[in-house]
C-alpha cells in the first residue's frame, strides 16, 4: 500500500515534466554557451520547467543572426537586448531610454513593476510578448582619454555607435561627435585598436571583450549610467498561454538579485583608478541634456516615427522622481 503511495507521488510529480511545452529560444551572449548570460538563462530555463515549460536553448555570439533566425521563425523565442527587441515592443524596448534610469534601485522599482499581473497587457505588442526582463549593468562610456569627462569634450570624437540603435545615434550628433557605425561584433575591436575614440558598454566588457587595451593608461570609464542594459526574452504571442507568460515573467524578476550580484562583481573587478567621477555640480546639467533628447524621441523628429514609447518614459519619470523629489525635471512643464 505504501509502495503504492509513492509511485502515485513519484508520477504527479513527474507528470509536469512529462508534459512540458517545448519552446525554442534563440539565445544571445556574446560569449557565446560559455558566457555568463546565456548561464543565466539555462538558470531561468530550469525554473520554467517546474512550471511546464522546457526551454531548448540555441547559443549565439552575434545578435543580428539570433534576432534573424527568430525572426526566419527558426525559434519560438528570443533573448536578445532591449535596443534588438524594440520592433517587437517598443514599450520594453524603451527601458534603455539615455539617461532615464541613473540607480539600479530605480531599475529594481521598474522591474519588479514590470513584473505584476497588471502590466501583462503591456507586455504584448505587435503579436509578440515579453517573457521577461534582466539586468546586464548600467551601460557606460569607455575613453581613451580621460580628459573626456564632459559633453563638450566629445565634439569631434569618434564613438563606436550601434547602427541600428537611433537613439545613440541622435545622442552622438546632438554632441556634435562622430558617428563611426558598428555592431556588437565589432565595436570592441574599433576601440581597442584606436580606431574610435569612445565606445559604451556595461561593466563586463572591461574583461569578457577586452576594453581594457582600449582604455590603455591614458584612458577611462566614465562613471555615469548613459542607460540600462536589459536583455529580454521575447516570444511569438501564441506561444505561451497567458497563465504561463506571466509565471515566465515573474520567474525572471525573482532571478533580479542574481542578475545585480554579477552587475556588481564585474564592476568591482575594474580597478578603481580605471573610473572617471563626474563632478556633482555637472550631473544635472547632464540630465537635463539627456531629458530633453528622450522628449525628442518620444516625439519624432522631422516626422519620423516615435523611438521610445510615451508611456515608459512617464513610468521612469515618476520611479525617478519617487527616489529624488527635488529634481528640476519633477516640475517640469514639459515632465514626461
């Protein structure tokens, strides 16, 4: 009768596992199955078979053929960066607005925000759906000269700028440097052979992509959060029954202190001579230019479309005025 008992227990609790819905997710980490991303999402992947979900994982060390092969529909899923998964939602997509997230506290308010059932809605747009969120680390500007710690010392410099990314784009022109377009693939290698003069990055590229040659000795970080990196887990809408798309997100949030312990390790690891502290009295001035560029691609310019969606940029506006009242843009006539 006992030995009954246990072999009903073993096969309900086998029965989940027995039942998993296979999802292909196309899995980007510029390390490849060796990088600490692409751990982090075999972790997430085991959780989500606890509740019927069993992930298959394909590696890639280039984005633009991971988002290509999704979008081919060679994967049910996709994890890829906020600035790659803004065609499918613009309103997760616009997380990484410049400027608009300065603390990882602020991060962790949105993101556990995020998380709840009453945002689901809006994690669904254009027939796709956001699975979940996590943190790489702030994105910073890596120098090679540490005199570069001001806006106007950029004019003229050569940056390392995504293509694809407008928003940097925009930024670039807007302080008057130069545009030097590239990818994830290659960006790291202009810099460390002098072809740009400036690149941004998380802390992990320091070490993983070698931007320490880059910096040399004359170089720096400028110790500055320009965005927040988020990779995002994105799936055809069909794919997961809204139940187990919420689970997915909620599993992804409870992986948050994980995420911010790596964040934080890899930035501890630079040494500290290597940062360039930005004085007090600049910062302000510094979010007010990054504020007012948010507010123009919000709104399009020249009648181009919208590049980051209204309604993130007023959630990120009340987290940063929730943490820091006494702001100037919290009185704002034009407050996002």
């Amino acid at each position: 009768m006992i030995r009954k008992s246990l072999n009903a227990l073993t096969l309900a609790a086998m029965a989940p596992l027995a039942s998993a819905q296979s999802v292909s997710v196309c899995v980007f980490d510029v390390i490849g199955a060796n990088g600490d991303l692409y751990n982090m999402i075999k972790d997430y992947a085991l959780e989500m078979k606890a509740h019927g979900v069993d992930l298959q994982l394909k590696p890639y060390t280039d984005e633009g053929v991971a988002i290509g092969d999704f979008n081919a529909g060679q994967c049910d899923a996709v994890a890829a960066t906020d600035i790659r998964v803004r065609p499918y939602n613009q309103f997760t997509g616009s997380i990484g607005a410049v400027g608009a997230l300065p603390t990882y506290d602020d991060l962790k308010t949105l993101l556990a925000t995020l998380a709840q059932p009453k945002a689901a809605p809006l994690m669904k747009e254009n027939g796709y759906e956001v699975l979940g969120i996590l943190p790489v680390g702030a994105g910073y500007l890596f120098v090679n000269d540490r005199s570069i710690d001001t806006a106007g010392e950029l004019a003229g410099k050569r940056i390392a700028t995504l293509d694809y990314q407008e928003d940097a784009i925009h930024m670039v022109n807007f302080v008057k440097a130069t545009v030097v377009p590239s990818d994830i693939t290659n960006f790291a290698g202009k810099f460390n052979n002098g072809s740009v003069d400036t690149a941004y990055a998380p802390a992990f590229a320091y070490e993983a992509l070698e931007l320490y040659k880059g910096l040399g000795e004359t170089g720096g970080i400028v110790d500055y959060p320009l965005a927040q990196v988020t990779v995002q887990i994105v799936a055809r809408d069909a794919v997961l029954e809204d139940d187990k798309a919420q689970k997915a997100r909620e599993v992804a949030w409870g992986m948050f202190p994980q995420a911010m312990n790596l964040v934080s390790g890899q930035e501890e690891a630079i040494p500290d001579q290597k940062w360039v502290r930005i004085p007090a009295k600049d910062v302000e001035g510094y979010q007010e230019m990054f504020r007012q560029n948010r507010l123009e691609m919000r709104d399009g310019l020249n009648g181009a479309p919208s590049v980051y969606h209204p309604k993130m940029l007023g959630l990120l506006s009340k987290i940063r005025c929730a943490s820091n009242p006494s702001a100037s843009e919290c009185t704002a006539a034009n407050r996002e």
